[in-house]
C-alpha cells in the first residue's frame, strides 16, 4: 500500500472495457484502488459511456467503500455533440460530460504522423469535428449541452481535446451560462494553453488538471516538471487537480503510475504532503460532491 494514495480520488483513469487497448479494466482498478486506500475514480472512455462498468463493478466487486463513477465523451461513436446520448447518460449515473477528445481536430492535427496510445482501431473513419462557427462562437448544439450541464450541477463538464480556442470558448460560455464544475483536461499538453490562460481560467472557476501520464519520462513528448511547477506557483491550489490519466497499455498500473508521480512532485519540487491532499483528494471531492 501506497500511504500517500489514502483517500486519493482519481478524476481521470482510462479503464476498459474499450476498443483502445487497455491495462487495466473497471474491476482490476476497483482492486487497485481498494488495495491502496482511494476513496474513489472516473472511468473515462473516449469511445463509450463509462456509467455502466462503473456502476456494476461497485455494485458486485468488494468495494470496502471506494465509490466508481462514469461518463461520456462527445466523440463521433456517441453521435458528436449530442444532447439526446447526454441526456441518457446523466440518467445512468454519469458524473461527467467530457467535450470530444479522439474525434477533436485538433487532436488528430496535433497526432498526425503518429498513433495515439489511447485509440483504438475502428472501420469507420472518425469524421473530425470542431465546434466553433466562421465567427469563432460556440455551435448551437454546444450551447444546448452546457445549458444541460448547467441546470444539473452535479455533473463535471471536461474540456477534452480541443484547440486552444476551442477550450477557451467553451469555459467562457460554460461559466456564463452557469455550470458551475469545470475541470480543464491537460492544458499545456494538446491544447498548449499558456500560464496566463490556466490562471484566468482557474479565476473563473475552472479547476486546472495536472495529470501523470504525459509527465512520465519514457514518453517521447513528455511535459516536463518545469510546467507543473509554474502551475504550482501561479495557480491557486484550490483551483489545481492530480489525477493519472493512466490505463493505456503498455503504461502499467494506474496506482503506480500516479504514486511514482506524486514522488517526483515532492523529491523534484519540494510540494509538501499537505498539498499533494489538496490536490488529490479535498478538491476532486468538492468536484465529485463527496465533502
């Protein structure tokens, strides 16, 4: 057992079932997190809706109390910015609503050339998407999504894979029409989003996510920890999230992954244990409406 992961609360964890290949599936990280203590996760998926894998591995799996939570990913095999599949989702148990990831543009401008750890294989082509009009405005049917989020503040809205003006049109219009739980998805790394725009962001509200994975030093375009640390220090760090982003395969354990993180943070950046619980655990259960 990994003391410091005691009451963890991982936002971000790429469990299977999934057409990506993954390390591990809802029921093995449900293990891993009863071994180390978590007091809960999000299964993401960008492929399918998560509510149902985490709701039957909680319900049948030894839980010792870990809470599994799901949600949805607006990507083309949900039918893109649907308000229909959200709808059903949230009526299923879904915690988040996660604008497109695998189906962005800008994600498959920003991997061409290259294959993404955490796509999968499918026969039809993803037809890519983005979701601002000629005048750079939210699409209508976006609008209607964060309306829907908005009204039912229980649910987290995930910015995803979108350009930089992408997500900053989003957190805008989110904020204005009132969702109130809003978790920014790696800024600096896909979205390339500034310190300027993580603090102005943050002062809206939005919680700013620092996530393992792409800080792993086998990762050929690994973020390093000076990013993290000007984050640290211009960042309010009840606006800040940790979570794993873990699960692809090949990247091995979730637990471990975050744990060998949480131990470059303190050795490399000097973050105290009592930040490292701020990050981890009190402000994704003030998202997770677990306080």
């Amino acid at each position: 057992m990994y003391e410091i992961l005691q009451g963890a609360i991982d936002l971000h964890i790429h469990a299977g079932p999934s057409v990506a290949r993954r390390e591990v599936d809802a029921g093995d990280m449900l293990k891993e997190a009863v071994q180390h203590g978590y007091r809960a996760f999000v299964v993401k998926d960008h492929y399918f809706p998560t509510m149902m894998s985490a709701s039957l591995v909680e319900k049948h799996i030894e839980n010792q109390g870990v809470k599994v939570y799901g949600g949805i990913c607006l990507n083309n095999s949900v039918g893109g910015i649907n308000l229909k599949a959200v709808d059903a989702a949230y009526e299923m148990g879904a915690k988040f609503v996660c604008m497109p990831t695998v189906s962005a543009y800008h994600h498959a401008y920003k991997h061409q050339g290259g294959h993404f750890l955490g796509a999968g294989k499918l026969a039809v082509e993803e037809k890519l998407m983005t979701y601002l009009d000629e005048k750079e405005n939210l699409l209508p049917p976006v609008k209607d999504v964060l309306r829907f989020v908005a009204e039912r503040p229980e649910l987290i809205l995930y910015t995803g894979h979108g350009s930089l003006r992408e997500v900053d049109a989003v957190i805008s219009q989110a904020v204005e029409a009132g969702v109130q739980k809003i978790l920014v998805n790696h800024p600096f790394y896909l979205v390339e989003a500034s310190i300027e725009d993580m603090v102005r962001w943050s002062k809206l509200g939005a919680y700013i996510e620092i996530n393992a994975v792409v800080f792993r030093p086998s990762k050929p375009d690994r973020v390093h920890m000076e990013t993290a640390q000007k984050i640290l220090e211009n960042v309010s760090l009840d606006k800040i999230i940790l979570d794993s982003d873990y699960g692809q395969k090949g990247n091995g354990s979730p637990a471990d992954g975050l744990y060998q993180y949480i131990q470059r943070l303190i050795k490399e950046l000097g973050v105290s244990e009592q930040q490292i619980n701020v990050l981890l655990k009190q402000n994704p259960a003030k998202l997770l409406g677990l306080e």
